[in-house]
C-alpha cells in the first residue's frame, strides 16, 4: 500500500538514528581531511532535505500534488531577513515568526486550493506561490530583485552560528526533529486518518470526516516545516532571495522528491542529497553537467520508478514483512 | 402534523444544457421505507447526490431534522446523522473489511481531538475492533474480517456498501441501488437485511428491482426525466397514471 | 503566439493525458533552428518553414524515443522526465549555439510600421496576429471537419473508447505530438525577432502557456484560443491600466512599486477566479 514505506519498523529506527549519529561527525572528519569548505555545503544540502522531506509530506502522504512550496520556503526566508531589518536579531523570535508565517500563508493558499484537485490543484498552487513571486520581487522595501540581505545570522542565545560546524549541527538537529516529528505524526491516528483519505476520499468523507479539514491540516504542516528551512537558508546565504520563490525552485523540489522516493518518509531528504551532491560532482567535470543531472533523472524515471529511497528499500528488506 | 425527518423543497439541478432534476419535493417521515424509483436517467441519483451533499443544488432546499442543510458538506450532513451508500461500490479495497468498518466507527468520534491525535501510536482501538465486528455480524459478513475488501463477491462488496454507512449510526440511510448487479439470493439477503435495518433507521431506497420495491417500501415516490410525478402508498403508485405510462408504455 | 504553445499543449495533455513540460524546449528549438536557416539562406520565409519542419522531426523523434514510455506513467514522473528533457534541451542548445542570445531578424519588408484605421501599428505584429487567426482557422476546420480531426476530439474525451474503437492510437499520438512541435516552432520563429532567441526561453512562456489552458480547459482548442486572448488581453489592459489606477488612490512610490507586480500577477489572479468558478476550466473537453 502507498504509504508503507514510511512504516518505520524498530530496525528502520535505529539505522536512521546511527545515519544521523554518523552525520554528527561529519563537521570534524572534514576539517581534518583539510575540506572545511565543504561544511557549508553540507548544511545547504541538510537544508534542501528539510525543505523535499517537508514537501514529501504534503505529496507523498497526504496525495496533494502541489506546486507552490517554494512560496513558503520563501516565506520563511524573507521573514527572517524582514526581521532582522527591523532590528530582530534572535532566532528564537524570528525562528518560530518564519514557521507561523509560513503556515499562515498554508492556511490561506491551501483553504482556497485545495477546493479544486489534480493538475487545477498544482497550477493554483503554482499561482499564488508566483503571486509571492512578483511580489516581493517588486517591494523594494524587501530589496526588490536582489533580494534582502542579512546583517549576521541569527543570534541563537549561547550558539554562535557564524561557525560554520555550529550552523551545520543546528540544521542537522532542525532536520532530525522534522522527521521525528512526521514519523510520530503519520503512526498516530491523523496519519491513519491522512491515508485512508487518500485511498478513497469521498468515501471517508462520506463517514462523517471532515477531509478537508485534515488535509488542510497536511498542508500547513508541511508548508510549516519549509519556513523552518526557509529560516535556515536565508541565515546560511544571510540573504532572502526571490529565487526561493520561483516556480523553478518548488519544480526542483519536487524534482528532488519524486527521485527520492514520494511517500518514503526519507524521501525527501534522498532526493535532496542526490540531487545536490550529483550537481556538485558534476559541475566539476563539465560546464554542461545540466545534461548529464538531466540524463540521470531520466534514468531514475524509467529505472527505479519510484524514486531512489523505493529502489533502496528493495534491495534492503528482502524477507522483511511490512504491510 | 408532525415534522418529517427530511425535506426535499422545490430542488433543481442542472448540468451544462441538460436538466436533471426540476422542482422536485417530497418528504420522508421518521421510521419510514421510502422509496424511489424511475426509469433509467430520471436523476435518482443525482438526488441523491444532492441530499447527502455532494452535490449543490441550483434551486431549492434539503431540510433535515428540521435543518436546513442545504449548504452544509457531506462530512457535516453525516454527522448530524445522515448515511450515504454509493451505486457503484466505493469502499477502501486494499483494506481488510475489519479495517473498513472501523474507520467507520472511528468516524463518528464526533471531537475532533480523536482524528486529529498525533502523538499516540494507533493501538488503543479494542474497543472499535469489537463493535466492527458487531456489525460485520449484523449484515453476515462476520467471518470475512480478514478478507481484503477488493477480494470480495460483488454481493458481499454490496453488503459491505450497506454496513459502512450503517456503522455511523445515522438516522436516515440513503441506499443508492444496493441490490445493483445482484443476482437473486444476494438480493434476497439484501432485502431481508433492509428489512431488518427498517425497524431502528429510517430508509431512502434507490431501486430497480420492483419486487424488492413493493415488498419494503411504506411509500414510494417516482421521479421521471428529473420530475417527481408522484408520492404515496405502493398501492397509489401503482395504479398512477403518468407512473404506468413511464414504466409500460403509452397505452397501459 | 500564445495561442500557437497552448493549443499543442493542451492537446497533448487532453489526448496523452501528459504533462509535458519540455513544450516550452521545442519553441526554443524551433526559435533557434529559425535563426539558424535564416541567417544561412537569408530569408525568414526559409528560416520559418525549416524550423517547423525540423522541429516537428526533433518532436517526432522525441515522442517515439521517449516520451512514448510516458503515457501510462504518473504525472509525476512525467514531470520528471519532461523536466530532465529541458535540462539536456537546454545544454544541447547552448552546446550548439553558446550562451549568447542569437539574432533572428524580421523580414525587410516588414519592418515598418503599416497605418490601419488611423492608427500605426508595425507591421511584423499585425502579420503575427494574422497567422495567429490563419492557424486557428486551420485548426478549427482540421479539427471540427476532418476525420482526423474527430479521432483528436475522441481521444480528447474518451482514450480507452477511442482505443476500444480501432483507432491506430499510437500514430495519432505521434502526429498530434508533431503537430504540436510545429505549432512551437511557429511561435519560437514569429516571435524570435521581437523577444531574444536564448537558452531558457522556453521556460517563461511555458508557464503562461499552462495558465492559458488551465483557463480554456484542457484538451480543447477553442479553450486554448479564448484562453491566451483573455490572457492576452488581461496582461496588456493590466499593464497600462494598473499604474495608473492604483496611483490615483495610492501614494506614488507604493503605486510605483505594486504596479507592475499586481499586473503580472493579475493573470494568476483570473487563473484562480476562473478555476474557482469553473473548477475544470471555461470548455473541459472531458465531461
């Protein structure tokens, strides 16, 4: 059934806890293997994950194709910077105001979208996040074309963020309550409740449940966790830009998602890691590595359909049972 | 006079250039059978569909326990105690029919805290389990639990259809075709079953089967080409003018 | 020339039932093999013809390669392999043709401005309008009165029927696909001479040509026509309108600022009010 994979068994558990036990130690190994520069892109990566995995929770589990996300990761972003204009420097203010505003925001797009359904739902979504688009891009107030700078990166009380392992750790530690989150969240009865509306939505609505609702609740859910990652990447580049809010941004988020694996809870964060390291690898050997990430995606469209985490899950769990 | 159950004033509905139902209203009482019927197209239904809420209607009102509901969505319509079974079977089919029929029992949980948990893990549900199965047994399907709703008989899906709606406990059911695409024993069960069920819930039949129809119905009410041609007693309706003419032809 | 990209697109996505986001690479690709021959022969007339020929072979060949293995795939992973088609597009191009912009000229003849009722209007844009109407007449015939033109409208609204029917689906597929492809290159080579020919073009008009026919109703032509004229004409009448109404009711510097986003946004705007009125577009050619 769609959805199995994000079952976690206790096995599946402990192996994400001892990835995440590994990942820790990253900052270290590479400032003694003298590739500190390296660090910063490792948290842009765990960002990016944040934002595909917040994403997956929206498509994969809750069945809403949506093509807008980039407006609340820019959501988040631009109030941080907006914030810190105003002389807001505290990431514990200026944090959680990025998740509120961005589910805020969730709030509003989704309780007029998700009204219509299929490919109406994706361009409606796709609509209002381009309304953000154009306009932050015209506020000049909000720098306009360049975007809005920051100051420093937040103030997180005794953490000094401007180190760049500390920052990493921050986004490592955002990440992994994320996902404990979305797994405690999909075994309690909102996920059985989310998946059943997904195997057959008039019915469910037919008993009584208040489905929009629910998925309305999905939504903001996960339009919350991208603010969070929105907060994330306006302190790492200390700039909102609004490129975080263009279409192309919610495509290669959705991109990063359907190649990890939609519906797998670590989808997302697959898809991410792929993506960006895949970029990065490539761009060293080629000006034209858009060629070869394009030829690769094809790859996975028509090798491993449902996505890397799915083909992983295959090869790891022969013999184990699941539902 | 007392106040029926639920009240169908004056509903139109249209699609595009085609009418389907026009200035239809009737009633149905408290602890009644009522049944509709009409020839194939006559916009059964998609009255239906606009008494359990699915659809709007363009004109008219659908009053309910003296509600006027008209603009309320199905989720709410049922929790005020209106049930739906579909024409063409729509349950959860990758589930197990005990998983089906909580879900239904869940759904009546009428606070919102109980869907809406996040932190529990589902397994306080002993309680759900059981009187799924109470009403598994009430429409005889009990031994079939385990089954997978989309492996069932095309009589047994029907039967499933039925018990959905029924586990919300609603004070009106609105059976669209149940016995449709049955042969004779399923849809003798299934009478029997509806008679059962007529004793403690008020019944909106949908039906073709006129045997079946005359047998249940306290009273019937005929929509032809989207036009409620008349209500009353099975011995009025039978006997009807416009009715036979509908059903027999011009010279009846 | 909106209408040109909207009315491929939404045949493939009525008929094929995909989302095809590499449409806006073929009106690249015409667009560039239009300057190519061009600027090779010297005539736009040539330039034009060669683009939709090899552009309807480049779409040809594509379908037959590719996007053949999509049609029974999720939307999503048509998005994906479309998506990735516009990656390897673009860096093909720009392989070819580098990263700067590439000159495609507007016939001699028709660079000035003609007068019209009293009012000057250049030339090359009145000859866009007139293929626009040329190629919607055609379509319409081809579409309203040929048998061919039947077989599109029942696949648009019944696949399996059609299928169940006879119908060598799989041709009809690959020429409406073409059809499409040349459609693009039309509009890549009518419209080359007034926007820059350059890598990523593509993908701007793409998203208009989506909201054109998310508006129209998707698989039907005359959606895709009603569609990019309101489109059309809700950008234009916005652009010019917009400014000026908000400042007389607005302080000027915000006036400065929100107009001209209100005014892009206001297609998303119409988009939404149409979607929420007629939740399947204005003419759904599936019931």
């Amino acid at each position: 059934m769609a959805g199995a994979i994000y079952r976690q068994s206790t096995r599946r558990r402990l192996l994400a806890a001892g990835a995440f036990a590994l990942l820790a130690l990253l900052p270290p190994v590479l400032q003694a293997l003298g590739q500190e520069f390296y660090i910063s892109f490792a948290a842009r990566v765990l960002i990016f994950a944040l934002a595909a995995t917040s994403l997956n929770f929206i498509v994969g589990f809750g069945g809403m194709v949506a093509f807008g996300h980039a407006a609340f990761f820019g959501a988040g972003a631009y109030t941080v910077a907006v914030l810190m204009e105003s002389g807001i420097a505290s990431a514990f203010v200026a944090w959680p105001a990025a998740v509120a505003m961005a589910a805020l925001l969730a709030f509003g797009i989704g309780f007029v979208s998700l009204r219509t359904r299929g490919v109406y739902f994706i361009m409606i979504t796709l609509a209002f996040a381009q309304m953000f688009y154009y306009l932050a891009i015209s506020m000049k107030n909000w720098g306009g074309d360049d975007g809005l700078s920051l100051a420093a990166r937040s103030a997180f009380g005794p953490l000094d963020l401007k180190h760049d392992p500390t920052f990493y750790w921050v986004a490592l530690a955002s990440l992994g309550l994320c996902l404990y989150l979305l797994d405690r969240i999909t075994h309690a009865r909102f996920g059985r409740v989310l998946q059943a509306i997904r195997e057959n939505e008039s019915r469910m609505e037919g008993l009584g449940y208040p489905v929009l609702g629910y998925k309305l609740l999905c939504f903001v859910i996960g339009a919350a966790m991208a603010g969070l990652a929105g907060a994330l990447i306006a302190n790492h580049g200390q700039l909102a830009s609004p490129n975080l809010l263009q279409w192309t941004q919610s495509g290669t988020l959705l991109v990063m998602v359907i190649v990890g694996g939609v519906g797998a809870l670590y989808g997302g964060a697959v898809g991410a890691v792929v993506l960006l390291l895949v970029e990065e690898v490539l761009a060293h050997y080629t000006t034209h590595w858009h060629a070869a990430l394009g030829l690769i995606l094809l790859l996975v469209v028509f090798r491993a359909p449902k996505g890397i985490a799915a083909w992983a899950h295959g090869l790891f769990s022969r013999g184990e049972k699941h539902e | 006079m007392s106040e029926s159950l639920l009240a169908i004033d004056g509903v139109s509905r249209h699609f595009g250039g085609v009418t389907a139902l026009s200035d239809v209203s009737f009633s149905v009482e408290a602890g009644e059978v009522h049944a509709l019927i009409g020839p194939n197209g006559a916009g059964k239904t998609t009255l239906i569909h606009q008494i359990s809420g699915a659809q709007r209607p363009d004109a008219g009102r659908i009053v309910f326990a003296g509600e006027d509901v008209t603009a309320l969505p199905m989720h709410t319509r049922v929790q005020r105690g209106m049930a739906r079974s579909w024409q063409i079977t729509n349950v959860f089919n990758r589930l197990t029919l005990l998983d089906n029929v909580v879900l239904a029992v869940k759904g009546r949980q009428r606070d919102w805290g109980s869907g809406f948990r996040f932190w529990k893990p589902v397994d306080d549900e002993q309680a759900l389990i059981d009187e799924a199965r109470g009403w598994l047994t009430e429409v005889g399907l009990a031994g079939r639990e385990r089954a997978l709703a989309g492996s069932l008989a095309h009589g047994e899906q029907r039967q499933l259809e039925v018990v959905l709606a029924l586990a919300t406990k609603p004070k009106l059911l609105l059976l669209d075709e149940p016995m449709a695409g049955t042969g004779p024993e399923e849809s003798e069960r299934m009478v029997v079953l509806i008679e059962k069920l007529a004793r403690h819930v008020t019944i909106l039949l949908v039906e073709h089967d006129m045997d079946a129809v005359f047998r249940l119905a306290d009273r019937i009410s005929v929509l032809v080409g989207g036009r409620l041609v008349c209500t009353g007693t099975p011995e009025e309706v039978r006997v009807h003018p416009e009715v036979r003419r509908a059903y027999l032809g011009e010279d009846a | 020339m909106l209408f040109l990209l909207a009315a491929g697109l939404t045949l493939v996505f009525g008929i094929m039932d995909m989302i095809n986001l590499a449409h806006g690479s073929l009106y690249m690709v015409g667009a560039y093999l239009a300057a190519a021959a061009a600027a090779a022969s010297g005539s736009f007339v040539i330039g034009v013809l060669a683009a939709i020929a090899g552009t309807m072979a480049v779409g040809a060949l594509l379908e037959l390669a590719v996007l053949r293995r999509l049609y029974t795939r999720d939307h999503l992973s048509q998005v994906l392999a479309t998506f990735a088609l516009i990656l390897i597009a673009n860096e093909a191009v720009r392989a070819i043709w580098g990263d700067q912009p590439v000159m495609l000229n507007a016939p001699e003849a028709l660079a000035g401005p003609v007068e019209i009722a009293g009012f000057s209007y250049p030339a090359f844009r009145l000859l866009i309008i007139a293929v626009g109407v040329l190629v919607a007449l055609a379509l319409y015939v081809a579409v309203a009165k040929t048998r061919v033109g039947m077989w599109v409208r029942a696949g648009a609204s019944n696949r399996e029927m059609t299928e169940a029917l006879g119908i060598n689906v799989k041709r009809l597929f690959t020429l409406v696909f073409a059809v499409g492809a040349g459609l693009c290159a039309l509009a890549g080579a009518m419209l080359g001479p007034l926007l820059a020919v350059q890598v990523g073009m593509g993908e701007s008009i793409l998203i208009l040509a989506f909201v054109v026919i998310v508006i129209g109703g998707i698989g039907s032509i005359r959606g895709a026509l009603v569609g990019s004229l309101l489109v059309g004409v809700v950008d234009t009448l916005g652009r010019a309108l917009l400014p000026w109404l908000l400042r007389s009711f607005l302080p000027g510097e915000v006036a400065a600022q929100l107009g001209p986003a209100l005014a892009a946004i206001l297609i998303y705007v119409l988009m939404a009010a149409i979607l929420f009125w007629k939740p399947a577009g204005l003419f759904p050619a599936r019931g």
